[in-house]
C-alpha cells in the first residue's frame, strides 16, 4: 500500500497509515528463528567433557625447542641471504612459537591431530617439523595448495639453518630436493595433482606411514575426487598417521570435518563419528583463539607426571 504523505507532515513522529513493519526472512539457513533457549539438550551439550587447554606454557615451547634445535655453529648462518630483509631485521627462525610446540605436543603423544589454527601463527613450520614428532615417522606425504609449496621451501631453508629438519622433496609448480641423512623424509604433493588418476597411483607407490594435509578445508566435500581418493588410501592403510590443519576448519557444522576425524585420531570410530554428530560422543571439542583440537576422551586428561619420550627427536614434557 503506498504511504500518504500526508500522515508524514501531520504526525512525523507517527507511523504512516497503512504502515507494516518488515518482516524477518526466513529460509533454509534458519534467519528470523528465535534465539536458542535453555534446553535438555543445551544443558546436556555444556556438560559435555572438555581438557582444559593452556594458552601459553612457555616451559613447553622452550622445551620443544630445545629438543629440534641444531647446536650452535660457530659460522654466520645464512638467512640473510636465503630471505633478506630490507628493515635489517634477522631473519632467523630461533624459537618456536607455542601453538606450534603445542601442536607438535600434540602429535607426539596421540599420533595424529585435527586443528584450526589461525591465519599467521606458523602453520608452515608445523608442517615441517611434524615428521620429527610423529612416532617412527619415516615416510610422511604433505597435502598443500600449490600456490604455497614455494614459500614452504624458503621457509624449510630457513628453518634448516637452526632446526633439525626432515628430508625434503616438492612435486608440481616447483621441484626441489634436500637430503638430511638419518631424518625422515617429507614429500609434497599439491592438491591440484591429487585430482588428477594417477595420483592414486603415486601415492600407493610412496605408500607413506604419515599423511599431513594443510588447508584441510579443501578436503571438507566427502564427495569430492580429492578426498574420496585420499580416503581410500587410508581405508587400505589403517596403520597410516593423518593430521590437518587450517585457519578455517568449519563454516557452521562438525560434519565438515567428521569424516576426516576418524583418521587423525584412530580412537574414534565411525560410531564415535555417529555419536558426536547426534551429540552424545565422549568426544570433546576443545577451542582457543588460536587452536581447535578434537580429541578422544581417553586422552582428555593424560596422568599427572606422566613424561612422554618421542623416539627420534626426544620430544617429552612432564607434568
């Protein structure tokens, strides 16, 4: 109905005759829906088991860093001349940040991790130094979007200068080559050839005992080619490590990532998945700014001194 304008001059501070207030839309994405209230099911949800998880521990990052660090040299290191920097500042890598000593942490206690970390906090450093923490790691196979695998390679080059590192090898847009005699080997495959049929030939013929996927989102579509191919190869290879990480892990549902948990943490099975998708799982979703971790409930709260031994790098930390 048109609006009298009129009614505007007489009573400007009334609503116009024939006036409607706009209603909320309401579709299949829920707007207009009342506010969640207090439930069975909400009461049942916040009670649900949670580890506490620290937000710093700089015992922890001190003492991871220790372990991966090469001794000092006595020569200049060359960072400098791997990534100059026009301000003058170092660009050494010497110390660790804690989400990445956590995360390590992480793999070396359970084996695998499924995590949301942020934009900016050293997802790249994670990815190299993984293999280190991974019990027995000998063969790890890195998933990444192709458009990174160069930044990795400098940032792989920088970390070496410092770290122990693994061996390195990168397939697609760039190929390059390091050897670390006695250090596990970490081959890098771009998402665009794990699209491709013959991928799943390489990657049978590699047959790697750890799979690490950055940007993990990009396996969210259980339908997708990628991912059913990946899936398969760990649903013929039990034995094998997943973990993952990215800065956007879900948009709005567990379900993007449900189908992926069972392989980053092998205690979940697919009635765990079943039930933490009903709500009802022993599983806890444990959530800072930085890092998301899914982890069974078994391994919510490790025992009170316990010191955990990594075999290759002596990654322990005690309680």
């Amino acid at each position: 109905m048109p609006i009298d304008i009129k009614d505007l001059i007489s009573e400007p501070n009334q609503k116009p005759s024939g006036w409607q207030a706009p209603q909320a839309p309401r579709n299949e994405f829920g707007w207009g829906k009342d506010p969640i209230k207090s439930s069975p099911d909400l009461e049942r949800i916040k009670d649900l088991p949670r580890r506490i998880q620290p937000e710093d521990d700089p015992e922890l990052t001190a003492l991871v860093t220790e372990r991966i660090r090469k001794p000092a040299s006595l020569c200049p290191c060359q960072c400098a001349t791997i990534r100059p920097r026009a301000d003058g500042e170092s660009s050494c890598i010497e110390s660790l940040r804690f989400i990445q000593a956590f995360a390590l942490k992480e793999l070396s206690d359970c084996n695998g991790v499924l995590g949301g970390i942020g934009v900016g906090h050293g997802k790249t450093i994670l990815e190299i130094l993984a293999p280190l923490a991974i019990q027995n790691c000998k063969l790890a196979l890195l998933l990444c979007p192709p458009g990174l695998i160069e930044q990795l390679i400098t940032e792989y080059r920088l970390l070496s200068e410092h770290f122990l590192t693994p061996s390195l090898v990168t397939y697609g847009p760039k190929t390059w080559t390091n050897t670390n005699p006695g250090m596990p080997v970490l081959h890098v495959f771009p998402y665009s050839k794990l699209s491709r049929p013959d991928a799943a030939i390489f990657i049978e013929q590699l047959l790697p005992d750890t799979v690490l996927a950055d940007e993990i989102d990009l396996l969210r579509n259980p339908d997708a080619t990628r991912t059913r191919r990946l899936i398969r190869f760990l649903e013929r290879h039990p034995e094998t490590r997943f973990a993952g990480w990215t800065g956007s892990l879900t948009d709005s549902s567990i379900r993007d990532y449900a189908h992926l948990a069972r392989f980053a943490l092998k205690g979940l099975t697919h009635k765990d998945i079943g039930h933490l998708l009903a709500g009802h799982s022993k599983v806890a979703l444990n959530k800072s700014p930085h890092l998301v971790l899914l982890a069974p409930s078994s391994r919510l709260s490790p025992s009170a001194g316990t010191r955990h031994e990594h075999p290759t790098v002596g990654l322990n930390y005690s309680r």
